[in-house]
C-alpha cells in the first residue's frame, strides 16, 4: 500500500485526554478515534491489527475443537429474566424497548442466549461435548470506561460455550479452553500469566484469568517467587502472621493519646511516628441489615468480596455517617473497638495476630495505644478478609508474595448446572434420563489485547508491535524520494516484498527523511527497509529493525530473502 493513499491520521503531539502509554499511541497513530466515552471508531490500521488477533484467536479455536457461530447483540429480556440476570446485572446492562414497548438489552454476553439455543436442538448425550465460539461486539454499560480500548463500553469479544454430558467432561473442555488460551496469548506476543480468579457475578465453581503484565494494569496479580502459585490480589489467600507468644503480659496498659484532627492512617503514623502495620483501622459496613465492624491492620486493604462471603451476606455497604456517629457515639476517623455495641466485631487473621496495636478510641481527636484484643475490647470472630500484599506468605508453600500490576485479557470459568439448571436446559443421557448441561464459558477481549499488546510494546517514539498482529509487516522508506533511481529501487522492492506474500507500506509521501523516520517509529511497523542514494550506490539497502532499534546494511538482492525468512516464508 502507498502511505499517501492510506488513511493514517496520526497526531504529533499527545492528546490530552489520553492517560495510559496505549491510549495515547492508539491515537496518534491513527488507530483509533473516539465517538462517544468508551465508544471507538476503529481506523483501517487499528482494525488491520484486529482481524490479524481475530485470526489467531480463530485458529487457536478451531483447533481446540470449537465451532464459530454469530449470536446477535439485541437479546429479549425474558432470556435473562429466566436466570434472574435482568434484575442481577444492574446499570451496567444496556436496556431498551422495542416499538411493542417489549424490553430488550443489548448482550453484554451471552450465557442465555446459547443456553437458549443448545436446549431446544441438543438432545441426546450423542451430539455432546460441544463448544460454540463468536467473535463479536459487547455491550457494558461500565461506570468507568477509560484508557481507550482496555475499558470500553462496545468492545470486542472473543466468547465461547461449552456443553459437556458431566463434570468430567467439563472438565476436560476447560482443559483444552485453558491450553487453547496459552497457545492464543503466546501466539499474539504477549507475556501473561494465568492465575487463579474470583468467579463473580456470572458464577460457577472454578475460574481463571489470563493477564498480561503491564504496569498500568488494573489488576493486581499476587504470585509467589518460589513456587507456582499466582492468583489475583482479589483472590488469593492471606495466611494469618505468627502471634508473638506470651508477649500479653508485657504489654503496658491501654491509654489514650491525643491525636487532634488526625483521622487517616497515613497522619496518624507520622504524627505518633510509628508504622501503619501497628495500627488497626475499623470500618464500619451495613451487611444485609445489621451492621458489622470490621478490623485490618493499618497497611492491608479489606477485600469486600471475601467479607460478603465469610459474613453470608448479599449486599454489602460501608456505613453512612449517620450510622457510623449512632453506633461508635464519635466521629468518623477515630472508631474503634473498644466499648463498641450493636455491631459484631470480625477481625481480619493478621489484625486478630497483633499483640498490641494503636486504634480509635470512637471518641472526637483520640487514638488509644497499647489495646490488646481479648483485654481491653471483644475477642472477635477472624478470618482472611483482606487483599494480598506483597512480602505475604504463600498459602501453597510458606514462599514470598510479590505483587504485579496485569491487564485481564481472558476469562475462563467453570460454570457447573447453574444456568443449565436455572433455564431447564436438559439431555438424554444413555439410560434415557434427563440431565442438566454441564458448562463452561471462556471469554477473551479481543479489542483489549490491543491495548494490552501496546502497554506492553513500546518506547519514547511509539508502537513496537508483536510480528503476529502489527498492520503491515514492513515499512519501505525512500529517503531522497526526488531521486528517481532511489523511488525506482524502492518500489521495486516494495513490490517484491508484497509479492512474497508481506504487508508492506510503501513510504511514498513527499515528506522530510526526519518526519518519516518519526512517523515510522511511531506506527511500529516491525521493519523498515530504509533506501537512499548513499547506500544505493554500493549496492546497499538499510534495514531497521523497530524493536532492538538495530540498523544493519544488506546488499540489495538480499533484503527480500532476509525479510521472507523472518516471516518463515519461503
Ligand atoms: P473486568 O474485570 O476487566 O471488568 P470482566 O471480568 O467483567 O472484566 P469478562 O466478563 O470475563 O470480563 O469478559 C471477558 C473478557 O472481556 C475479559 O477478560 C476482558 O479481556 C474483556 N473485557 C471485559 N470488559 C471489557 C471492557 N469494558 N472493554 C474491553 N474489554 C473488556
Ligand atoms: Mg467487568
């Protein structure tokens, strides 16, 4: 393709509105264009990255023994009253009416919809395993969507079913899901890591999440530096820390200290000069309809999820203030266990193992120090309740936690009975007996991994594409382009290059070498081919390769074997 008839609106300068490296380098150059918040236009070479993943993910699929179909994105409510979802699902559904004022929403997947399907044509255990894939847009009606493609709210996914006879079965479509998964990833380029996940709103038994290491991840992913443990922070297990044994009676008695307009844990440290892992922060939520309190250490995070299910509880909310000033009879910042009645007391395990720690004392501009849990306040139920944080042990082998910052790009889950159950979807096995489906769904964000790829690929000057999904493969750069010896050896190679089978942009703009060069670096084409008179003359040709930055000069009649050969072609 020449570069002059291509549409590649790319921008000079950073846009403002772009926070992370993707965003910003999917603009300017000319990926993508914004319509709506988290509603995208893709440009022809943001979507020639995406058919090339498609194309990986489609394969990989295929060969795991899936079959494609298209479900639509309009799907009726009823569909999803059937499994409660329409309720459960909350905002970020999107919903509408049709002209019959029927309700229908736009699929943000697609569990009913394929249930739908399999239990009105499967029906004998003859027809099973079977796994339906799509590659299609979703609709989530997100209440952040940001940072360009990673969080939108139409995005493009990669969603597939499996319908197995039993659970042995399902396990073994998962298995083949979860290879099929690495072989994906691998394939695009990316370094991920599978790890253990929470199973969420969708449900089911056992899940995992493919994440691509990034710093400007959303995830955090605990994994242990000696063994092969790694789950998300949201997930994976705290292990209680040891309880300094007979240290109690050491401990000096509780006191009161002043600590006047101090209510974050961060200036109450600094203004008693001591360590957040000494103090206990008490939160205060409404679970259900009563009202727990809840104990972390000052440095750990409560981790609601593992809160709602040690508590058994539905809905689960911080306290207002006017809850929180009834119940501790003291203002917000300074609550504290001591004296606290009305509300149960859990504690999560490393709070329950402090000795002695620094707490609110619920009164206006107090803290006591020296509180010892079982002394000075009630004892209270524990459990793990909290995030992981790094330096944590690993509840596999006792090794050391590390935190790592990743972007989700896949989803597998085990889903058991529920939806087959939920929406009678039902088989005859071989005594003639009706059986509940038993499913799996495997999710990927295909327009994510895009992003996901650029966070990952990049330097000051742009894009550095993985080889496998890059919108061309090699970039022909003419430098003194008035020079017709120079556009005529150029195009002769670009035309050689295209006939082997390459993508190839033919830089044919009447631009400064600078500017090309420059635009070159940020479109991240994995080659330029770099000709001017100089190199021309001994029969020379430049060949740059974007990634290592590494320029070498290769006879003329070489470039294309070269190139072919780096691209496995013959
Ligand atoms: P997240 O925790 O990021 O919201 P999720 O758990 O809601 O993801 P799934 O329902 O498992 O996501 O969807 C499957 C895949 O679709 C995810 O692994 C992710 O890669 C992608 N995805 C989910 N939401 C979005 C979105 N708003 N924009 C782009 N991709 C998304
Ligand atoms: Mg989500």
């Amino acid at each position: 393709m020449h570069y002059s008839k291509l549409f590649i609106p790319t921008l000079r300068d950073d846009p403002a509105d772009a926070e992370t490296v993707s965003h910003r380098l999917m603009l300017r150059a000319g990926l993508i264009r914004k319509v709506a918040a988290g509603v995208y236009t893709l440009l022809p070479l943001g979507l020639r990255v995406l058919s090339k993943i498609e194309g990986i993910v489609r394969d990989e699929m295929t060969k795991a023994g899936a079959q494609e179909l298209l479900m639509p994105a309009l799907q009726p409510a009823e569909l999803w009253e059937e499994t409660g979802r329409w309720q459960k699902y909350g905002k970020e559904l999107v919903r509408l009416k049709d002209r019959h004022d029927r309700d229908f929403c736009l699929g943000p997947t697609h569990e009913e919809v394929i249930t739908d399907l399999v239990r009105k044509e499967v029906r004998s255990y003859r027809q099973l395993p079977l796994n339906l894939f799509q590659i299609q847009s979703k609709f989530r009606d997100e209440i952040r969507p940001r940072f360009g493609l990673m969080r939108g709210r139409e995005f493009i996914m990669k969603d597939a079913y499996s319908f197995d006879a039993d659970a042995e079965g399902a396990k073994e479509s998962y298995r083949k899901m979860y290879e099929a998964y690495h072989n994906i990833f691998k394939r695009v380029g990316l370094h991920f890591r599978a790890v253990e996940a929470d199973t969420g709103l969708i449900g089911g038994s056992s899940s995992h999440e493919f994440m691509v290491l990034a710093k400007t991840g959303e995830e955090g992913i605990a994994s242990c530096t000696a063994c092969d443990y790694a789950a998300n922070v949201e997930r994976a297990e705290t292990r209680p820390t040891k309880k300094i044994k007979g240290a109690d009676n050491a401990i000096a008695a509780m006191e009161a200290v002043s600590t006047p307009g101090k209510k974050t844990v961060e200036e109450v440290c600094e203004f008693l000069s001591v360590e957040a892992s000494q103090l206990i922060k008490t939160l205060l939520f409404v679970a259900d309809d009563k009202v727990v309190a809840v104990l972390v250490r000052g440095d750990h995070e409560i981790n609601e999820i593992k809160l709602k299910n040690f508590l058994k509880v539905t809905e689960l909310n911080l306290a207002e203030k006017k809850t929180l000033e009834a119940l501790t009879k003291g203002p917000s910042g300074f609550s504290g266990p001591v004296g606290l009645e009305g509300a149960e007391i859990v504690a999560d395990l490393a709070a329950k193992a402090m000795s002695e720690a620094i707490i609110g004392a619920n009164e206006k501009d107090t803290h006591y120090r020296h509180a010892v849990g079982g002394r000075d306040f009630k004892s209270a139920r524990s459990a793990d309740l909290r995030n992981a944080v790094a330096g944590d042990l690993c509840p596999k082998c006792g090794g050391t936690i590390q935190i790592d910052r990743g972007i989700e790009v896949g989803h597998v889950f085990m889903l058991g009975t529920k939806y087959s159950e939920t929406m009678q979807a039902t088989f005859l096995d071989q005594e003639g007996k009706d059986q509940h489906f038993v499913m799996g769904c495997y999710g990927i964000g295909v327009s994510r991994i895009m992003a996901a790829a650029i966070e990952q690929n990049h330097d000051d000057h742009g894009i550095i594409w993985p080889q496998a999904i890059a919108p061309f493969d090699v970039q022909v750069i003419p430098v003194q382009e008035k020079k017709e010896a120079v556009m005529a050896a150029a195009e002769t190679i670009y035309k050689a290059l295209s006939e082997k089978g390459l993508a190839v942009i033919f830089e044919d703009r009447s631009e400064r070498a600078g500017v090309k060069f420059n635009d070159a670096d940020l479109l991240g084409i994995p080659y330029q081919v770099v000709v001017g008179q100089k190199n021309l003359d001994q029969g020379m040709v430049e060949l740059k390769e974007r990634k290592t930055g590494e320029k070498t000069l290769i006879p003329v009649d070489k470039v294309i074997g070269t190139l072919a050969e780096k691209y496995s072609l013959s």
